[in-house]
C-alpha cells in the first residue's frame, strides 16, 4: 500500500476506504461542484478489466475506486494488502440515499429496464417522502446517440448520479459523457436498481463476510448468472494464485 492509501490488485489501484469515509468524500465532492466518478469492481468486473484495456484505464481513472465484494477483501488480505472493508455499491448507493434524505441532496437514476427504474423510484418514495428524485431513465437507448439522455441529466442539476448498468456500460457511459453531464457526482451501482424494485434481494451481511454474497445473487437469477460467474470465478481464482505464488516466491528470495 502506498503512501496515499492505494493499493494495487490485479493491475488496478484500490483506495482503501470505509463506507463512512466514502460517503464523506461524496459530499465533500458535492460542495466543490467539480465532476467526478465512482466504481466499486467485484471481482466479475476486475476479470473484465484484465481483458479490457479501456475498461482498466476508466477504473485507474477513476476518483474514487474500492472493492466490491468480501471474495476480492480475503484475496487482497492474503496478498498483503489488508483493507478496512469492502465498500459495495449497493450500500454505498443506500447510505447515500439516507444522507440525501436528511441534507437534501438531489439524485436522478439511470439504467435497468424501464418497469425497474419507474419500481425503484415508486419505492424509494414510498420509503423516502422527503428525498429529491431530480429524475430517472431507463438504460435501453442507443449509446451513439445519447445526446437526449445526458441533456436531460445535465438539465436535472441533480448532485448524484446512479447509474444502474452492467459492466463496462456504466463506466464507459459516465466516463465519455463525465463532463457534459456537469454532475459532481457520477456512481456506478450495477444491478442495485433491481434491489430497489425489490426484483432481488440484497445479501444478508453475514453471507457476504463468508464470502458468498456472488452466490446469494446467483441462487435469485441462475439462468442468467450462472456462466458467467462460473467463468470468471474460476479465472479470479487462478489470476490471484498465480500473483500469491509469485509473492511467495519473491519473499523467500529476500
């Protein structure tokens, strides 16, 4: 871990925040007005920046970037960077919505199937009367032509952005249009849309700190989950045994 708190993992540089400290800095990034992004990688998402330059770059370049999931917090620690916690975008996404809440922060959502993000919103003000819904969209529109869509974000003046897209559609979506947006703040949530509409279920701590939260999401959707975390699980385990041995062997050689 570096000087400033960073740390590198398969070819990306983690901050090692709290949930608290994240969301300090989503307001402190609030006040000074200036665009700035967000991505919580799990370990799917990690994999797919290993095979995707443009992907790896937008997550380096990222303003703030921490681990997603309890898997990638043990495998880290095992390879001698130790984090405070992992820092997911489903519960950065809530506890933020809390504070807006209580600060009257502006959020407008993006992303998910039309009937999901028009469910997510119905809740949110059935469970939130009093927070500011600047506005939503749904995340089927042609990504060449996205003018209409991000002129309306722009219009909302909202200060938080989520957008509720698989990867690497959120990041790039956020990264190409970061300045026009003129959002202080965009963040990546992924599939959190679908907990909001209460399509899925957020895991149970306790499933996430035995590492099994990837598969408490999978038991909820199979069919479409099912290869790809079969794929990329299996290749996270062997990316990260392959840098455990070179530690291990570096190590003994000093």
């Amino acid at each position: 871990m570096d000087k400033t708190g960073k740390f590198e993992f398969l070819g990306l540089f983690f901050n090692n925040f709290t949930l608290d400290e994240v969301i300090k800095r989503v307001e402190q990034f609030i006040m000074e007005k200036i665009t700035r992004m967000i991505f919580t990688p799990n370990a799917e998402s990690i994999i797919q920046s290993h095979h995707n330059r443009i992907l790896k770059d937008i997550y380096n370049r990222a303003d703030i970037l921490t681990v997603d999931s309890w898997v990638v917090y043990y495998a880290s620690k095992l390879l001698g960077s130790p984090l405070q916690e992992p820092v997911t975008a489903s519960r950065t996404m809530f506890k933020f919505i809390d504070h807006a809440t209580d600060k009257g922060y502006t959020i407008y959502l993006l992303g998910a199937e039309p009937c999901v993000v028009n469910m997510a919103v119905q809740n949110l003000r059935k469970k939130y009367p009093k927070l500011k819904i600047a506005g939503w969209h749904h995340g089927y529109f042609d990504f060449d032509k996205d003018e209409e869509v991000v002129n309306q974000i722009k219009d909302s003046k909202s200060d938080v952005l989520f957008v509720g897209m698989s990867t690497p559609l959120k990041e790039k979506f956020i990264s190409k249009n970061l300045k026009k947006l003129n959002i202080p703040v965009c963040i990546g949530v992924g599939g959190s849309f679908d907990i909001l509409a209460e399509k899925c279920k957020l895991a149970p701590k306790w499933v996430g700190k035995i590492g099994l939260e990837w598969f408490y999401r999978l038991i909820q959707e199979p069919r479409r989950l099912w290869t790809r975390y079969l794929l990329t699980n299996t290749e996270f385990i062997y990316l990260f045994l392959k840098e455990f041995i070179k530690i291990k062997i570096l190590h003994r050689k000093h």
